[in-house]
C-alpha cells in the first residue's frame, strides 16, 4: 500500500511539472502552483548518511520547470520555506481547526502532543484556547514494568491531539489508547494531510477517537465513520482572488 501512495504522489509531481513547462512554453505571464500537500515533505533532512533531502529536490524541479510562486498548506517543518527561491504563500490550517474547535464548546479542554516532535504545535493551540498540554511518550516497557506514557492530567479533560500528517495511523492510536486509560472524558485527532496508507482506516475506525478531523488537502480512499472532513477552499480562494486583482 505504502508504495502505491508513493507512486501516486510521484505521478501527480510529474504531471505537475509537465503542466508548469506547458504553460511557460505558451508564453505564461506568470506561473503559480497551487499544492495543498507538498510531497515528500517529511524528507527534508538528512537523517542518516547518504539519502536523498527529497523535500529540497521537489523545490528545486518546481524552479527548474518554471514556476513563479507556489501556495501551499502547513509544510512538515517551517524551515522548508528556506529551500524556496520563488516567493512562497505558506498557509496554516490552525484558523480553520480553532473555528471548528470552538463550535464543539468543550468545558474541559487540553491539547495532547502524541510525541516530542509534536509539543511545539500542541503549545501553539494551547496558548489560543488559554489551556494546558500533555504529552505522551511511548516507552517499551523493560523488566515487566509500567511506563509512564502520560505526562500531564488528562482525567475527566477533552483532549484534542493535533498534527500536520497521518500516515499508517498506528501512533495516532496508541496516543489515543492510553489517554483514555489514564481517564480522559473523550479524545479527538486534527490532522491536516490524511496520508492514511495501509491499515490506517482500520486504526482510525478502532481506535478511541470520537472524531478524526482532516482537512481536504488529501482526497481519502474510502469512507470512515470517524472522520471529518473540513474544506480549505475559502482559504485558497482568497489567495488565488489575490492574484487576480
């Protein structure tokens, strides 16, 4: 399945780049591309020796091809912008979760960091709705004994776990697992890209999420009760009626 997706997203990358060369053959005044989810984005690091940084090789076919700008939406990492040499719209999908976030009116709300990595975004929506963070650490028990796997007090709280990408579903479920062990009222998932490859639909499906909350920037599979989809079209229309005046 995960090389399916990944064939997927090297076509739609190529046929991308043969649409930029198209049009600046015919003489195009200027050239923007519009990509809700920048593939390869997670590869933007050498994280071993002798890899390739794939995020920075995308960026560089787009330049070669022709394009004058790009628009997208919440890049893996902010540095990326970095690897741009054309002007670049970086839009943040948190305006779009916050107003729906609102419309749930929690009393007992806390935002969970399902990892290290993602303490940084959790804060941010914390420090909007003036509340508190928990983070889970997922440890491999040794010697038969009990990890501490919640850091914060989620009893009787609304957790909401926010992160840019879901891939195959399994740490999303685990997060979700244990923080309802440890007594948590409900639990929700705001992701941005639903990558949702291999089993994760069935993860999503069994998990102890009461909602799973994606963005449009990735057309799913297949339907899942638990997942709800919110559209980024009045975002990238006021950017494209931008250009247009």
């Amino acid at each position: 399945m995960i090389w399916e997706v990944i064939t997927l997203l090297s076509e739609n990358i190529l046929e991308l780049l043969l649409l930029i060369d198209a049009v600046r053959r015919a003489s195009a005044r200027s050239i923007v591309a519009i990509i809700p989810y920048f593939g390869y984005g997670r590869q933007d690091r050498m994280v071993r020796p002798r890899i390739s940084i794939t995020a920075k090789l995308h960026v560089r076919l787009l330049s070669a091809a022709g394009v004058d700008r790009v628009v997208t939406l919440d890049l893996h990492s902010g540095q990326m912008e970095g690897f741009f040499d054309v002007p670049i719209d970086h839009l943040h999908s948190t305006e779009l979760f916050c107003s729906y976030i609102k419309s749930l009116h929690p009393d007992h709300l806390t935002f969970g960091a399902k990892d290290i990595n993602g303490i940084v975004r959790a804060e941010q929506y914390a420090t909007l709705f003036d509340t508190n963070i928990v983070i889970f650490h997922a440890v491999k028990p040794r010697y038969n004994s009990n990890p501490k796997a919640i850091y914060g007090d989620v009893e009787g709280r609304d957790v909401i776990i926010p992160d840019d990408i879901v891939d195959t579903g399994r740490s999303i479920y685990r997060a979700a697992r244990w923080i309802m062990k440890y007594g948590a009222a409900s639990v929700r998932a705001i992701i941005t890209h639903p990558l949702v490859s291999g089993n994760a639909y069935e993860y999503i499906e069994d998990s102890d999420l009461i909602e799973f909350v994606v963005t449009d920037s990735i057309t799913l599979k297949r339907d899942c009760s638990k997942i709800n989809v919110l559209s980024t079209a009045e975002m990238f229309a006021e950017v494209i009626n931008d250009y247009s005046e």
